[in-house]
C-alpha cells in the first residue's frame, strides 16, 4: 500500500489507529461511539502526536459511509472493527447482533464497491470455531460456532469469501483472534466498557478497584487442571501489530486469506485472576458459578500460519498484560468517564 493512500477503520477508536500513526499510515476513523468516545480520539493523539480524522458515522448509514469515501478518495483499503461483540449479551438479543454486524458489513462492502475500494481487513473471532475438535486450533479446523456473536463473524466471513470469489480483484484477510487483554503501554487507553463489563479481564480490573464486588467465574466442571474453561489471551497492542501486517500482506493480492491471531499458550480463568491478582498486589474475590449459554472449553490458537505467512508474533507475555491493565484501570478508576464532558475535539474532528 503506498504512503499516498488512506485506510479506513471502522469501530477504529482505539489501539489499530495508534499502530497505523505510528507506521506513518494515513489513517479516517469511522465509529458511532456506542462502544467509544471522543476522549478515546483525544487520546490516540496525545500518544501518537498526530492528528486524527474521525466521522461519527454508523455504518449502518450507507449514504454517511459513501460521503466519507467521496471526500477521501485516497482511500485504498478497510480495517473493519465496527460490530457488537459480547458473546453473552448476544444469546440475549440475537436480532440486534445480526442486524448490526451482517447488515453492517454488508452496508460497508456495498459501500467499497460503489467507490472501488477492493481490500478489506476483517475483524472476525475464534469463536467461529465453535467447540473446537482440534487444540491448537488451526485455521483448517471446521468452523460451527456456539453462540449468536460468533455466527455473526462466521456469516460475514463467507460473505466476505463470496464476494472475493466473485470478483478476483477484491482481497480479505479474516483475522480470527483470541482474547485480547491489556492496555496500552502509556496507561492512556484501555477497555472502556460501557455499564457491566461482559468479558473476563475488564470484569476484573473492576473488581480490583472496588467497582464489582467479586467476579463471577463461570463454570467449574471444565475438563482441565482447574475445571474453569482456557482461553489464548493476547495483549492488545500485538493484535493491532498483526491487524497492520494483515494490511501489508494484501499488497499481495492474496484474495481472500484467514489467520488466527493468538499466542498458541492457553490460559484457565483461575490462571487469569492469578495473574492479574499478582499484577494487582493482593488477591481479588471470585465465585465459581453455572456455566453460560454458548461457551466452551478450550480455545487455544495455533498461529503458526500467521507467524510464517504475516511474519508477525505475539510478543507480549502475560505478565506484562496484565501490569499494563491495572497501569490503565488504576489510573482511569472509571475509565474515560471521569473526562470533562465528551465534546468533540475541534483540532481532531472533521464533519460531514
């Protein structure tokens, strides 16, 4: 991708943009900041030190999002972040995570082909493996997930494979990571989940600063060491290194490629809280529960295709992740609620 192009993020108010600035990438966000803010903008500025093209715009809106391409016509390629993404709440409200993820996507490639942008980065998950028969998973392993947020990944991979298939100029990299966890380095940004927290990490970082009283940990009938279920978590600066080598592979025109982004090592939830109570300085409460709906035993990556192929790495152990989490929570106790008022920043914000 040359230096004179732009990429477009959607859901992008985060750590990708500050690895794209950093690469001297010209980076225009798009996100309706359901799950974000503009202080998350603010912020990605003051680490990076450059400035940031943002549109409230929900990629729902298929006239915002054509307005956008219009006015940035160097844009030659989509990081694609924008969706619903709790596999609990989605057993809840499954129509709601239909709707905004597969209509969303297909709104944003209905979209790219108006303006004849063909190369799209997709923000997919491990749960389109479902139960997996294979740990490590290998991106070969069949694919059948287990819950409403994971089908919504799977459906928009094959979209996505289709509509590559269709038109052999068009290139997607579907990136099924693991579980992210972590903060950024600076203790500038971090999760910033909106009410009750739905995935393990920020859930107890909220415990650890008197927000929760103790974490739920469910299901303790798993068959492994500890009966809790394992998890590949992966910090999240390194998942946003692998989104930007996705985005120089394809320059290759690979049509249409999946990688798994995980670390290859499995972590139980007692492992987690462990690590994270040492990162903390004390233990923090939990209480082993009933299992939820949808959730399985074992999702462990083998990243070994991502490893040759992206030439890309976790780097990042666990330890360190979980030191720059409670770096973040402990500095920002409500996340980025504490910020006075969230108008836009003036400097940092361009309007359609």
């Amino acid at each position: 991708m040359s230096q004179s192009s732009s990429v477009l993020v959607t859901g992008g108010a985060g750590y990708i943009v500050i690895e794209l600035l950093n690469d001297n990438q010209q980076v225009v966000i798009v996100d309706n900041l359901v799950n974000a803010s503009y202080e998350a903008i603010r912020r990605i500025e003051q680490i990076t030190g450059k400035k940031v093209t943002f549109y409230k715009v929900d990629i729902l809106d298929k006239k915002a999002l054509l307005q956008v391409f219009r006015q940035h016509p160097d844009i030659s390629s989509v990081i694609h972040f924008a969706g619903l993404k709790a596999v609990g709440e989605s057993t809840q409200i499954p129509l709601d995570y239909y709707y905004n993820n597969i209509t969303g996507t297909i709104s944003l490639l209905q979209a790219m082909k108006e303006v004849g942008v063909k190369d799209i980065v997709f923000s997919s998950s491990a749960t389109v493996y479902g139960d997996p028969p294979i740990i490590p998973i290998p991106e070969t392993c069949p694919i059948g997930s287990t819950n409403p947020y994971g089908r919504t990944k799977q459906f928009v991979e094959s979209v996505i494979r289709d509509l590559c298939t269709a038109n052999k100029d068009w290139n997607a990299a579907l990136l099924r990571y693991f579980n992210p966890a972590g903060a950024h380095p600076s203790g500038l940004l971090g999760e910033n989940p909106l009410g009750i927290p739905n995935n393990l990490m920020p859930y107890l970082s909220q415990v650890a600063i008197g927000k929760r009283e103790f974490l739920s940990v469910y299901g303790s009938d798993y068959p492994t060491k500890d009966g809790t279920a394992i998890r590949d978590y992966i910090n999240v600066v390194d998942l946003s290194r692998g989104h930007l080598a996705a985005l120089k592979k394809l320059a290759d025109k690979p049509g249409c490629v999946e990688y798994n982004l995980g670390t290859g090592h499995g972590s139980t939830v007692l492992e987690m809280v462990h690590a994270f109570s040492k990162a903390v300085g004390r233990d923090l409460p939990y209480q082993l529960v009933d299992r939820r709906p949808g959730d399985v035993t074992n999702l462990t990556a083998n990243p070994s295709k991502a490893n040759k192929e992206l030439n890309w790495k976790a780097q990042v152990d666990l330890e360190e992740t979980c030191a720059s989490l409670w770096n973040w929570q402990s500095k920002n106790p409500n996340g980025l609620e504490d910020c006075p008022g969230d108008a836009p920043p003036e400097s940092v914000i361009n309007y359609l």
